[in-house]
C-alpha cells in the first residue's frame, strides 16, 4: 500500500474524529446536517473502496492492503455510530434519529468475520464501554446474516 493511500485514509479517519467534535458546538439542525455529511462520506468511502462491501463475507483471500482498507473504513463507520450514540446520550439527537442510524451496525456486522473485528477492537478498549453494550445487545437481537449473495446482502432482493 503507497504512502499516498495511507495518509489518504487516514484524512478520512481523522475527518470523522474533528467533525464529531464540532457537532456538539451547534444546534441539533446542524447536528443532524452534519450527521447527513458523515453518512455521505461514509458512501462515498463505499465507492472508492468497494472492499468495504465486498470484504465482509470473510478474509481469507483479502491482501494485507484490502485488510487495511476494510478495517479503517469499519473504524471510521464505528467512531461514526459512537459519536451518533454519544450525541443522542446527551440529548442533542432524539431516540428516533438514533433508532435509524442504530440500524446500519447489525447490517454491517452480518458475518463472523465482521463481528470477530467488532469483538477484537472492542475489547481492546477502542470504543465507550457504553456504546459496546449497545451493539453487542444488537448483534444478540441479530443473529449472523445468512445472505448469500452481494445483492442479497445490500438489500436489493425483497425481504
């Protein structure tokens, strides 16, 4: 992996980590507009990195630089939700706007493998110990995904 594309995800990591500290400076229309930039950026990361899709069904034939790739940008999707959860703990978002941003951790979590990285950064300390319980009471009310297929997976056949 280049120096370039290092420092490249970094910037995106870091990114998430500056505008989650400016969030709690404004009001919760901001919040919420900010909120939309993040989950924007997080597609946009999608679409430059598409491992961040395809690389959830295991690791086994992911290269080293695939594995960084993925795991920076589950770190940025994660410090993401953290800070969402962090927000609605504080009241500047409500239980609804939480609820729907909530719903991306099991989808995301699906596989063994996924959730062996969650269980692994988790317990390292690398999240709040109270947003840990939140998605670890998620995956117990999600069982592993049983999709099959990329389109099964991204919800393009009916439920």
């Amino acid at each position: 992996m280049s120096i370039g594309t290092i420092n490249a995800l970094f910037r995106d990591i870091c990114k998430y980590d500056l505008m989650a500290a400016g969030h709690f400076l404004y009001g919760t229309a901001s919040v919420r507009q900010a909120m939309l930039v993040d989950d924007l950026d997080i597609i946009r990361m999608q679409l430059d990195y598409p491992i961040m899709i395809t690389g959830r069904s295991g690791g086994a034939d992911l290269s080293d630089d695939e594995l960084v790739r993925l795991s920076a940008s589950l770190l940025g999707l994660f410090r993401t939700r953290e800070n969402q959860w962090l927000q609605y703990q504080n009241g500047v978002i409500d239980e609804r706007t939480w609820r729907t941003y909530q719903t991306a951790i099991p989808a995301v979590l699906t596989t063994e493998f996924m959730r062996s990285w969650w269980r692994n950064r988790s317990l390292r300390g690398e999240f709040d110990e109270g947003f840990v319980v939140v998605v670890d009471k998620l995956l117990e009310e999600h069982p592993l995904g049983s999709a099959t297929s990329l389109r099964e997976g991204m919800g393009f056949d009916p439920l």
